[in-house]
C-alpha cells in the first residue's frame, strides 16, 4: 500500500530536525517483499585438476567438494523505501530517495540507504541528473527480463554480467575491494552521478560515473590505482516492443587479477580496463512474452610480467519465454542460458587454456496472481557448469563451489509489493 500522508511527512522531518510544510511536496513508502523456500544441492564436482586445466585456475582449486543439499529460505531483493520530490518552480523538481534490505530471513545484510538512494533534480523537458548509490545503466536494462519482478537466485545474472570462477551475480560496493566482486557487472554502484534523458518518440539514454574516491597504492613502491566504473545505455521502445543496448566500463578494478592475472596494483601491473556490452529485447505478443540478451565481457591488465595473464573474454546469451493464461493470472516459463569458455592472452604470446570454463542453465516455473500486488510461485533450476566451470546462483548454496558442480534447486514462494 503506497501512503501519501502528512504523518510520514512529520516522522522524516522529525527524524531529520527539519520541516516539509510545502502543498506540493509528496513523500512516499513503498516496498517489496518476496521470501521463497529453497531445497538446493551441488553435485559432480570434478574430481581432480585436468592436466589441460584452464590458464585461470590453480590445481587447488579443484577440491572435489560437493555441496550437501539444505533448505534454504531466501528473500531476492526484498526491500523497503521512501522516496519523494518537491516542487521548485519553473518545471524543476528536488527529487530523493532512500531505499534499504527488507531482510525477513534475517541473513541478508541491513544498512539504512544500502540500496538504490539518490538526492537530484529532475526537469520533463531536460531529463534527471542526481548524485548518490544506484544500479549502473548496465544492469537497469535487464531487469524486467524474467517473469517474476523482483531478483531471486536463479536470475539472469547466473550468468549475465558475470564471468563465473564464483564472481557473485551482483554486487554494492563504492570503490574497487581487493575480492571476486571487483570482476562482476551486475553492480549497484556507489559514489555515482547519473544522468536520465527525457524520451523523444520512443528514445532515451542514461549515462553514469562513479568518482575515483578509492585511488590508493596498494602495494608499497606501486602505482595510485584510480577505480573508476562509468557507462550508459540507449533504449528504444515501440509499442509492446523494447531494445536496449549498455556499455560499462571499469578503470582499475583489475577484475582479471580475480580471475586468475597476476596481482593487482604493483609496477608491473600498474593498471586494468574491463568492458562490457549488452543487447536486450522485450517483446510481448498477444499472451506471449519474450525477453532475451547477449552480453560480452572482457578483462584486461597491464601486465610486463613475462609469463602474465593479461585477457580474458567470454560471450553469453539468455532468453524466457512466458506464457499467460486465464486472463493473465496465470503464467508458466521456460529460460536457457549458455556462457561460452572464453578465450585468453598471456604477455609474451605464449599458448592459454580456456577449455571447460563455460555452462548451460536453465529454469522452468508458474505464477499465480492473487492480485496487481500479490503473486504465488513455483520454480525449478539448473545450473549445468562444464569440467572446470563455477558458475554459481545468488546467493549460492555454498560461497565458493568447486570447478565443475552442478547447481539444482526448486521451491516456492511469494512476492508481495507494498
């Protein structure tokens, strides 16, 4: 239920120390709640380091270790939030909001405002530009992509904007840290300023640039590392149809050094740029919804050492089908998904093994509507990684799988939007 009322007006000024008494201005609670009940295992781990093992994975990594299977409750991207705007004159509006985990397993993390918040203006003719936490162009244009509205583990970002070897399917963070997330794409960013343009029959964009707050020197006698993450996207919608396209980039990140470069940040490698581009399509026929993407990810260091991995590159591809029925209180869908091995590069030229880093996945379910706010579900899902692949979902049955494990998992649940 959303409330527009002058008791949550009075409880944030309270909270604040300051007074809204404006006609115009409007403060809004809005929220979303979705826990669902999880059985997940893995399963055929590869048992010991192929002798053409990849050039980004150690022999220790292979462990052999499968994951019991255990219940789970988990809660996707339930959440809670104000937001709010107030008139300025002229067309111009301040427009905020501040949004938090609504964590109702009690194992998700809680911080007021660790989700999407921002403070800006906002202008009908001339578009928003605002200043705080937000999710990059890269990841707002796949998030309508699967049925269910709202994320949940077995979600797009299994392997879309994410290169596997246990990177996690997305990530918060407000400058580079030195760990797996640094390599993934699927990012609410923080320390940002975004730019949203209005939309010219049908058109719009949206840039973003994360400042270089976390430049440092790692290393003692290193270089300063400026990590910076900026990018954008251009979406074009007619009728029932949408194509959307985004770029991102990440200066400094060194998300190769997660993935098996040499370590980040020192004089021999000073520096990184990682890339990604993403295509997206929405296109709903009579009952029928089809969304589909293709995402391409690279990694690059600038690495002098001899022997030094300095690229790595992987495609991957994901598409549903949904079909309503029954007036559309009822759906059923299928996904798939594919990432490929991927190539890489060594400095001196000499040969590198990708073989085996990729996998398939895929997830069928239904929907029950109770409501336009209440829904019911039921899913199943597998992730099918190859010899040396670690693809994982999100959250993961364990924080790291072992190359090779297959990840199963089916349950039910409920999403409610309040």
């Amino acid at each position: 239920m959303r409330i527009l009322t002058k008791l949550v007006l009075g409880a944030l000024a309270a909270q604040a120390g300051a007074v809204l008494a404006a006609e115009d201005d409007v403060v809004v609670m809005y929220g979303m709640a979705m826990p669902f009940f999880d059985q997940a295992e893995t399963k055929g781990a590869t048992q010991a380091a192929p002798t053409n093992r990849p050039s980004t994975l150690p022999a220790s990594a292979y462990t052999g270790a499968n994951d019991a299977s255990r219940q789970r409750i988990t809660v996707g991207t339930s959440h809670w939030g104000f937001r709010g705007s107030e008139s300025l004159g002229g067309g111009w509006k301040a427009v905020f909001q501040m949004e938090s985990a609504f964590p109702l397993d009690q194992n998700s993390g809680v911080g007021w405002a660790a989700r999407d918040s921002k403070v800006g203006l906002a202008n009908a003719r001339f578009g928003e530009i605002f200043l705080g936490q937000w999710d990059t162009p890269y990841k707002i244009i796949a998030l309508p992509t699967n049925p269910i509205r709202g994320g949940y583990a077995f979600d797009r970002n299994v392997l879309i904007g994410n290169p596997g070897m246990n990177v996690p399917g997305t990530t918060t963070q407000f400058t580079r840290a030195g760990a797996k997330p640094d390599a993934s794409f699927d990012r609410r960013q923080g320390n940002s300023v975004q730019y949203v343009s209005p939309t010219w029959a049908g058109l719009h964009f949206r840039l973003q640039h994360s400042v270089n707050e976390g430049t440092t020197q790692p290393v003692a006698g290193g270089p300063f590392i400026k990590p910076v993450v900026q990018g954008g996207y251009v979406q074009y919608d007619r009728g029932t149809l949408s194509l959307r396209y985004a770029y991102d980039q990440h200066r400094d990140y060194f998300g190769l050094s997660q993935l098996g470069g040499s370590a980040a940040g020192t004089v021999a490698n000073p520096k990184s740029k990682d890339e990604g581009h993403k295509f997206v399509l929405l296109w709903t026929i009579a009952n029928t919804r089809i969304t589909g993407q293709w995402d391409r990810l690279r990694y690059r260091n600038s690495d002098s050492l001899g022997t030094a991995l300095n690229e790595y590159k992987r495609d991957a591809y994901y598409a549903v089908i949904e079909q309503r029925f029954f007036g559309g209180r009822q759906s059923v869908w299928g996904a798939y998904g594919r990432a490929n091995d991927g190539s890489c590069a060594k400095v001196n030229g000499s040969s590198c093994v990708t073989n085996g880093l990729g996998a398939n996945f895929w997830n069928v379910g239904y929907i029950y509507r109770f409501s336009k706010r209440t829904e019911g579900f039921l899913y199943y899902y597998k992730v099918e990684n190859k010899e040396n692949g670690q693809y994982n979902i999100g959250p993961g049955v364990a924080a790291t799988i072992a190359p090779g494990a297959d990840v199963t998992g089916w349950g039910t649940g409920i999403q409610h939007f309040f």
